[in-house]
C-alpha cells in the first residue's frame, strides 16, 4: 500500500511494506500484525503490541485502551516497515533498540548480543556471592551491551565494577547505558578477556562469552544471524571462550573469590570438568528457569598457581 519510508527505523534495504497499518483501526492494525506474524513469530500479539506501542509511543496497556483510535499515516507508514523488517527475522530489540534485563532498559544494536532472560541467573548467582556491605571488586569479562555489569552496579553501589569488551563498538553502547542509567560504579576498559585486569585482584569475576559451536545449526534460526558472530560463536567447539576465561580468570582472584560463567545446554560437564582441572574449588552448576544447565561457579580458595587446563 504505501512505500517505505524516510524513517530512520526503516534501514534503505528494508524495502518492502506489509500494507498494514495507515488509516486502520489500532485494533485492526494488531490483528493484521498478529496475523502476518504468526509463522514467524513464537509470540505474534506481543510483537506487534511491542513494535506498535513503540511506533506511538505508548505501553502496551495503553496501547489497549486506544483500540477504536485510528492510525494517521506517519505512525501506520513506520509500524508497517517495522512489520516488514520483523518478518524476514529481525530481532524486536533490534527493531525498538531496546531490552529490559534485571528491570533496566537497556540500549541495544547490531554490535551487541541482546541480553536474554536466563543470564539473569548469573546476575542472581553473582550477587550472593558479591555482599553489599563490603567495598568488593567485581568484573564482567565480554560485557556487550553492559547487562550484567550494570545490573550489578544497580545492586551492589558499594562495588566497583570494571566491565571489558574486545568491541570498541560494544563497549560504546555499555558506556551509553551506564550514563543513561546513572550507574557510576561501572568502569569500562577495552580488550581481549583478562588482559583488561591486569595488576589487580577481584573477588568476583563473571564472564557470558560467546559459546556457539561455529556451523550450529541454530545460527539460522531465533534471528542469531542479525547478532553479532563475535559475541555467539567460540571456535569449532563452542568452548574456546570459556577455556580462555576459565583458565586465566583464576591468575586475577583475590583467594576466596569466585568466578561465574555462563555456558550452552550441553556444555555443563565439560565446564564443570574445566574448572576442576584448573583447581577452582567448591564447583557447582546452575540451571536457567527452562531447567537447562545454564552456568558454573566455582572458587579459588588456594593461593599457589593455576594448573593449565588441558585443551
Ligand atoms: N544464550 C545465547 C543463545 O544461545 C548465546 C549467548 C552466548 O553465546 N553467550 O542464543
């Protein structure tokens, strides 16, 4: 119906319109949306109440009480392309630019993973560990777009907080957040795992990095491909990430401090089995609401060297 337009959301190869959306109803526009979104989507009603409620600004429940409104060409124009743009895959955070993780709306782009619920898992195992009546020192090692940094910093503002990533682009977009959000305990430093940490000791370090098998299957599907490779995919094994940090994390706790990392379904007892062979003590794996073996802590509670894990 009408042509793509001008709008900054609509990128130029966006092209195609779904004809949804100018001079409808809002009631009728989220049926439609709904409709064409159906075979795409796990959550088609919510999609298009997110992208619409975005498009007008407005939550979802007010979005509700507005259904016998008309849409005016502008805001029909700019949800049709977001409807567009949704149906060959695009993420919805990708498309409102953000995602709310631990109650905090997070900015999100192409250049970061967009942060997933069961990460807040690590956030909750991270925080026993990180008590607020110390002045403690935490890290967060591949930090995109600052998720579990800042989380952390909301809840712990007696903690210091240095968050690291090896994209300049990532880490503009955590820095862009933690001003957003007023969280000042955050520092935030350039570079590859635990060559951000050096001379310092932490009593926590946590670390979601990439760990996608490179040719996973699953690559091609959930929109994994409009996330950065560089935060998914960990060599042919899915766990070289995870041997890097499980491996020179240790070098960088304080005695009695404890690393947390996140890992695929499948991977729990090679992780589990990494942080043994490394000494970290007092091991153990958590599971994500899903019931999936989803992370392992463990501590380093002796003072000599690290084993190297064998690869
Ligand atoms: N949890 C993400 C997924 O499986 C992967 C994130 C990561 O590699 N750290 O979709």
């Amino acid at each position: 119906m009408s042509p793509a337009t001008e709008d900054t959301e609509c990128r130029p190869d966006s092209g195609t319109d779904t004809g949804i959306g100018t001079g409808i109803k809002i009631g009728h526009a989220l049926r439609d949306a709904r409709t064409l979104l159906r075979d795409i989507s796990t959550t088609p009603q919510l999609d298009a109440e997110i992208l619409l409620g975005h498009v007008l600004k407005a939550t979802r429940s007010r979005l509700r009480t507005r259904l016998d409104e008309h849409l005016d060409a502008d805001h029909g124009q700019r949800f049709s392309a977001l409807l567009a743009r949704r149906v060959r895959g695009e993420p919805i955070a990708h498309l409102t630019g953000e995602r709310e993780f631990w109650s905090l709306p997070l900015h999100v782009t192409r250049d970061t993973l967009i942060p997933r619920p069961e990460t807040e898992h690590l956030v909750e195992v991270a925080l026993v560990h990180l008590t607020p009546d110390r002045d403690l020192r935490a890290a967060d090692l591949g930090t995109g777009s600052g998720a579990i940094a800042l989380a952390l910093a909301k809840e712990r503002p007696r903690c210091r907080i240095l968050a690291s990533d090896i994209s300049q682009a990532a880490l503009a977009v955590a820095r862009d957040n933690a001003r957003r959000l007023g969280l000042a305990n955050v520092e935030f430093r350039h570079g590859h795992w635990c060559s951000t940490l050096s001379g310092e000791a932490f009593d926590l370090i946590t670390s979601n990095p990439p760990y996608v098998r490179r040719g996973d299957a699953r690559m091609k599907q959930d929109g994994l491909q409009f996330e950065p490779e560089l935060a998914l995919i960990a060599g042919e094994s899915g766990l070289e990430s995870l041997h890097t940090v499980i491996t020179q994390a240790w070098r960088y706790l304080r005695v009695g401090g404890m690393l947390v990392v996140e890992h695929g379904f499948d991977q729990a007892q090679t992780v589990f089995d990494l942080f043994a062979s490394c000494g970290y003590d007092d091991i153990t794996a958590y599971k994500d609401l899903a019931g999936l073996p989803r992370g392992v802590f463990g501590r380093r509670s002796s003072p000599y060297t690290v084993r190297a894990a064998p690869r």
